[in-house]
C-alpha cells in the first residue's frame, strides 16, 4: 500500500485486509534498519468483553511512575540496548504496558539498537472487530526519520519505492519539555496509526495508536496525549 493520507480531518479509512488481519488475531511485527525491514508475527489471544472500552478515564493528577509489574521488561530493554527508553505508566483499555504480560505483542531490537515493542487487543463479535494496538519505538543515536520500502506493481512491473516511515505531519504538541510532531500517514506496523514523535538527547522515539473501533480518531488522540503525559523514561543501569 502507498504512503497515502489514511486520516482526514478526525476521519480514517480501514483497509479490509487490516480489519481482516486483525480478525484472525495476528498482528505484523516489523524492525529492521530502516524501521520497516524485517517482520515477525505474533498471535493474540482473544480477550473477553471489557464492558467501557471506548471510554478514557480521568487523567492521573500524580506525577506518573512506572508500575512495579512493568518496570522491569522496560528496564531490560534499556539495559539490552545500552539507550534510555520510555515506560508508560498509562495504556488504553484493555492494554497493560508489561513486556511479555498479556497482550503483549512483541519485543524486537535490531543491530543498530533501533527497538519495537507493541500491544494489542483485538475481540470480534457481531458488531464487528474491535482493536486495540499500540505501538513503541526507539532508534538510538539516530534523530531523523527512518526510510521505509513499499512494494507496488506498476505498468505490470514491481518496484520498491523508498519514502519515509512516518508523513503527513499535523502539526506538533508539547508535554512537559518534550515537543512531538504528530504523523497520521505511516508505514509497516504503523499503518493506519497515529503516531507521536520526538527526540530525546539525539534519538529518536515514537508511540503510535490504530484508529479503530472501539476507538475513535479523538479518542485515541487523548489516548496518545495521556501515554505522553505519562511516560517514564529509564536510563540504562550502570
């Protein structure tokens, strides 16, 4: 698929073949050097009815931590990559921010460093699919954005045209110190995502959201705007 522009004004067009993806319950995992090389699939396990789902609870008024029972995967990954990462201290529901705990969709970590780790949920029912899935990267000691290759036919031929992961930028925002730029037309495992992306002594990092049910475009901007506000970052142990 092109690096078309999914999201217009607060609306997004689903693809078939994402809705059916996420029916069966497999979500594409994809890192490589360029963010987008390599991929590698994980199932996720069927969830029952989370009764509010499309709901966003209050914002914390504390300031955030990292929680105990997911500090320690995040602390893994810093320590395995020799850069400072972000746990969240906040998910959507029915997301919990724990490496390796349930919906849990991957964890992968390329020779430069470059990291992906993703969530998701997914529940189909009468009604139709619901998805939950969210998205963290990290590419240290790297600032710019990261080049991605698609595969198309043209003229009957295939060509791979290179573009960059995240486009279409909307605009950016401010948390705290940090100042993201929001991207709503991405590539690989962040297709059909909004994503956030800043810097950070260098590198860069981004979290992104599908826009799907039960979530709507505005809703999982406030889902993004509450990770942000609620990111712990951990430097690597000495």
């Amino acid at each position: 698929m092109g690096p078309g522009r999914p999201c217009r004004k607060g609306r997004c067009r689903y693809p078939v073949a994402v809705l059916r993806l996420a029916a069966i319950g497999v979500v594409a995992l994809a890192l490589g050097s360029a963010g987008c090389g390599g991929s590698e699939q994980t199932a996720v396990a069927p969830a029952a009815s989370t009764a509010g789902a499309a709901t966003t609870a209050a914002a914390t008024a504390a300031k955030p931590g990292c929680p105990a029972a997911w500090r320690a995967g995040w602390q893994a990954l810093a320590d395995d990559i020799r850069a400072a990462t972000y746990c969240p201290s906040w998910m959507p529901r029915p997301l919990l921010g724990k490496i390796g705990g349930p919906w849990f969709n991957g964890r992968s970590v390329g020779q430069d460093g470059a990291y992906f780790v993703s969530f998701a949920w997914v529940e189909t029912g009468a009604a139709g699919v619901d998805e939950v899935h969210v998205n963290f990267r990290g590419y240290p000691g790297r600032a710019a954005i990261p080049v991605c290759e698609d595969t198309l036919t043209v003229n009957g031929k295939t060509v791979h045209p290179k573009m960059a992961c995240f486009s279409d930028a909307r605009g950016s925002k401010r948390f705290g110190g940090t100042k993201v730029t929001v991207y709503t037309a991405n590539q690989g495992a962040d297709l059909w995502h909004v994503l956030y992306a800043w810097h950070h002594k260098g590198s860069l990092y981004t979290v992104s959201e599908h826009v799907a049910p039960p979530y709507t475009y505005k809703q999982v901007v406030s889902n993004l705007d509450r990770i942000m506000r609620g990111l712990v970052p951990l430097s690597p142990s000495a």
